[in-house]
C-alpha cells in the first residue's frame, strides 16, 4: 500500500473525527500536491460529518473555534492551516470501508483521497495521470471551470509547477473559458497569476495560455491585436529571466508600452495598479519599463550615479531586465550583449567589494558634518559633492577623509 506522510495536523484531525464516529480522509489538491513533492498551501480533510457536527468536535478536543465559510470549516493549527469539508460516502461490496465520493472533483489529479490506514482512494485513476504527467478531466471539464473559473488558474498553476500537460479536453476547455476569468476580483486573480509567473515552467504556461493573461490584463490584450507573435516573444524574454516577480511582471507588461511610442513606464504601472499589485511593486514596473531605453553605463563613475538614482536592489533588477530583453531578441537599441555583459561584470565588482554608491553608505552624513560647524545649509550642498567624489576613488570614504575634504569644500 502506498504511504504518503501527512503532517501531525492532519493525521490528528482525521483520528479526532474518526474517533467521533465519521468517515475522514485527506483529499483533493493537497494530496495530488503531496504525490508529486510539492508543498500544499492548505490540507483539505473531507468528512460525512455535518460541518456543525465537525466543528462541535473541533471545538471540544482542539479547544480552537474553526471559521465558518460557504461549505467549508477553516482553522490554523500549529501553522499548518486546515479546511474541513463535508463529502458523501457510499460502500462498495468490495470494500469494508466507505469511501468518499470525489467525482465532482473536475481533474482526475484532484480526485485522490488518503487515508492514513485505509490508504488511497483513486477511483479515477489520477494517480496513474500524476505518473503520467498528465491532467485529464472527470467528464465534461467546462462544468468544472464554470463551476468557479479560478479553478482555470489553479489548473495552470498545478501545471507550470509539475509540468504536468493538459490533454486536449482540458486545455480547449481554459482556452473557451478564458474570458470568465475577467469577473474574478482582481485582488484574487493576481496572487495566483503571480504564483504562476513564478514556477519554472512559467514560460511555457504564458506562451500557450496567454489568452488566460489578456483576460486578466486586458491590456495585454488590446498589445496582442498589434502584435499577434506576443505570446512567444514574451515567453522568450520570461525564459532568460530568473524568478523575480517584479522583473518577470514588467517583461509581460512592457509590450503595453511599446505599443504606444514613447516607453515612460505609466501604462504598465496602471495596468499593474488595475490587477490590485501593491504601488510599490508598481512603482518599480514603472522604473524598469521606463529605463527601456536607457544605456547602462560601463565605466565605475557613471554606474554609481545610476545605481544612486535606483537603489541596488532595483538596479540588479534592471540589469536581469535588460539581459532577459537582449537575449530574448526584444532590446533596445541603445543595448548590446558585450555592453551589458561589461555592465554585469562591473556591477559585479562594486557590489562584491561594497563600494558607496549612495548618500546613506557615505561614512559620514549631515549631522556629522555640522558637529564639525558647518552650517546645515553647508552640509546639505556639500554631501552631494562628497558623494561624487567618493563615486571617482571609494578609498576616501572614510571619516579621517571625508571631515576634511568637507571643511574644505564649504570654504
């Protein structure tokens, strides 16, 4: 019999039902997560317990008090978060044990239940389809989607993360479909799409599926009638990028500004803006897609007053950006492969040897410099100079260094 090894969690919440006198079993999307090495968000427990008769137990022996939510009971135990759901079961002559009913599970990888002792139930054979690396529907697979279209993005997260394929059915299924998936709310939509952006086969899901993104962005979709080879340029540029959310968002983004001449960066802001991503994460799409054309600088000097203006964290960013872009045949032409390549090297060497490129990283700040008697006023038009000066030869950003030159320069 195979053995999966559920959490403690788990295992205590199917005894403590079990010993109430129900039917429980581990089912769905976390077993199937299980199956294949994956991390499940959330254990799924299905009972023919009532969900006031689950919750009065959960109650009495777990002294925590589940939420209550439309067909389902949700609770945190020890970080592991927990949904207990109602399932019918029915006993089969060949069996002792009755079993739960999974077969309005929509996939057959989702119609999987286990329990502890009584082992596997896998009636629709999804275990053999895990092995397969396959995803096939349980009848009629619009039923499922249209039942709730976010089961479409969870379908292609599950297969970007696997690199589980969809059979036909499925597949024409989402592509029918796609365009429910503008009526979910966008503060829903985007965590999950930005799950899918993030797993290693994102690519592959963006080029096959882009039709599940234009109707997420709409934008994107208006940039698909301009562009009809969209899909696999932006797969492309996804390819040579590592998983960074942010610069992975502004590669998909950046085609909205393309379209439109000037590349400023304010429409892939607002479309990142309309599909609930935070401001700040939209303000860095800006910055990215606005630097589109501009020249990464090769010499020491220049690259630090870039990098003061973006930040460290966001120039990395724009250098993985222009690299994924270059490679991917998309980039500007003020870049080339062994300018970059230059760039890469040489923010390599600042950043490995901690060399200043910003007012903070300076060894001394204002308040250093008016204890030393100079004006405020003083102080404040003299950091600047100390910082250019430091951005020429880092060696002089020390205290013993900087204090004098500072007194000099306010002469």
């Amino acid at each position: 019999m195979l053995t999966l090894r559920l959490p403690l969690q788990v295992n205590h919440l199917i005894d403590l039902l079990s010993g109430s006198g129900h039917e429980a079993y581990a089912v769905g999307c976390c077993v199937r997560d299980r199956l294949v090495d994956l991390i499940p968000a959330e254990w799924e427990v299905c009972t023919d317990a009532s969900l006031a008769q689950a919750a009065s137990c959960i109650q009495n022996e777990l002294h925590i008090e589940p939420k209550q939510e439309p067909n389902s009971l949700m609770l945190v135990v020890d970080g592991v978060s927990l949904r207990v759901t109602t399932a019918t079961f029915r006993q089969e002559s060949s069996s002792s044990n009755p079993k739960p009913d999974l077969s309005d599970r929509g996939l057959t990888v989702n119609a999987i239940a286990y329990h502890p002792v009584k082992g596997l139930v896998n009636e629709f054979h999804g275990l053999e389809d895990l092995e397969g690396k396959l995803i096939r529907g349980i009848g009629d697979p619009d039923i499922y989607f249209r039942r709730n279209p976010f089961n479409m993005l969870q379908t292609l997260r599950f297969s970007a993360l696997s690199s589980c394929r969809m059979d036909r059915s499925v597949a024409s299924s989402i592509h029918r479909l796609a365009p429910m998936l503008s009526d979910i709310p966008a503060e829903r939509a985007s965590v999950d799409f930005c799950r899918i952006l993030m797993c290693s086969n994102a690519a592959g899901t963006i080029r096959n599926y882009f039709d599940v993104a234009s109707a997420l962005i709409p934008s994107l979709a208006a940039a698909l009638e301009r562009e009809a080879n969209l899909p696999a340029l932006v797969a492309r540029s996804l390819e040579h990028c590592p998983p960074d959310l942010t610069v992975r968002l502004a590669l998909l983004l950046l085609p909205i500004e393309r379209q439109k001449g000037a590349v400023t960066g304010a429409l892939a802001k607002q479309a990142a803006l309309d599909f609930a991503l935070d401001s700040l994460t939209a303000g860095y799409i800006e910055q990215l897609c606005g630097a589109y054309d501009t020249f990464i600088p090769t010499s020491p000097t220049k690259m630090k007053k870039m990098i003061a203006q973006y930040g460290k964290p966001l120039f990395q960013r724009l250098i993985l950006f222009k690299k994924a872009l270059i490679y991917s045949g998309q980039g500007s032409k003020v870049d080339s492969i062994l300018s970059l390549h230059r760039s890469n090297l040489l923010l390599g060497d600042i950043l490995r040897n901690n060399q200043c490129c910003t007012l903070r990283e300076l060894a001394v700040g204002q308040e250093d410099l008016t204890a030393e008697g100079l004006s405020p006023e003083d102080a404040k038009r003299i950091l600047p100079q100390l910082l250019e000066q430091v951005w020429a030869q880092d060696s002089l950003n020390t205290r013993e260094k900087l204090l004098p030159l500072a007194k000099r320069l306010a002469r």
